[in-house]
C-alpha cells in the first residue's frame, strides 16, 4: 500500500514499476491513495502493462484510509532518490510502524535511524527491481514480516511517539531550568 501525494519525491513511478516487474505474482496486489501531479503518469504505466493487481483510490476521509492502512499487509514509504525523500523521514514510515505494518522504504540518511531487515526494509532510491524484490521477500516469508512489525513497532513506541518526543523534549527544557 502507497498512500499519500503522488509527488516526484515520493517516488510513485518506482512502485509503479514494481508492479509491473511483479505482475505474474497474482498473490501480490497494489494498492494507491491519493493524487497529485505523477499520478496521471502512474496511471498510465499500470494502464500499458494491463496490470489487473493494481487499484488506485483518491483521496479517502481519515476513517476510510485508517481502514485501509489496517488492511495492508505492507506499507511503502518513499522509494524516490529526490533530495527532500533522501532528507526527510515521510509521515507513512511513522504511521505504518505505529499501525503494525511491515514497512519498505528507502536507504538514505533519514533512514539511518533504522536497521534493515529488523525494524523495516530498506531499498536502494529509484530502484523498482529492489523494492520488488523486497516486496516479494515479505510476501515469502511471514515470519521475516512478523518480526519487522514486532521490532519496527517497538522502535516507533521507544523513539518516535508522542509520549517518547515529550519525554526527550521535557529533558531538553529541564536541561536549561
């Protein structure tokens, strides 16, 4: 599952790919919400490969997307090369490991942060072979997308939640009190 704006840096033209390297898979369906400017594009790909393990959603209401994140089996970051991706820690990496979802996105100093193969996957930026074949590793093997839920959610509770920032932002003030 890809949620979110279909902008060049999240890298929505890679997943495209993926799909199409990954369409004699049946078992493996892609999913994307949302719109902006690549998804004409995206579109279009999927259309020219008659990818039938491809649906594409709008914008959905907060309940609508919850529900469907819930339902996902994995969650895609960003996958792109671009400057911002390769810099900032996307919102749906977060989101994903706090639902429970095994998470692939990309390698880049925002990621550093993680360990591949324990709290998420990592692929290269702009590569649709690798994140199809990363794709197809979770898909393989349960257990390995077990166990990135249990860590990778044990990651976003110890470091990334509100309770956690608030507790290293509550030391930070009391450091200058």
């Amino acid at each position: 599952l890809y949620w979110g704006m279909f902008h060049p840096h999240h890298g929505t033209p890679t997943i495209a790919e993926a799909a199409v390297e990954l369409a004699d898979r049946t078992d493996i369906h892609f999913e994307f919400v949302g719109e902006g400017i690549d998804k004409d594009a995206v579109v279009d790909r999927v259309e020219a490969a008659s990818l039938s393990t491809v649906t594409f959603h709008g914008r959905l209401p907060y309940d609508e997307l919850r529900d469907t994140v819930a339902s996902a089996d994995v969650c895609i970051g960003t996958v792109s090369g671009d400057d911002l991706a390769l810099r900032s820690l996307m919102n749906r990496v977060c989101e994903s490991l706090a639902m429970e979802k095994p998470v692939i996105t990309v390698e880049s100093p925002a990621t550093d942060r993680f360990e591949s193969g324990v709290h998420l996957l990592k692929v290269p930026p702009d590569d649709p072979a690798a994140l199809a074949n990363a794709i197809e590793r979770l898909a393989d093997d349960p257990d390995l997308g077990s166990r990135l839920i249990e860590q990778g959610n044990q990651y976003f509770k110890k470091n990334l939640s509100k309770r956690a920032i608030g507790e290293r932002l509550r030391e930070v003030i009391q450091s200058y009190v």
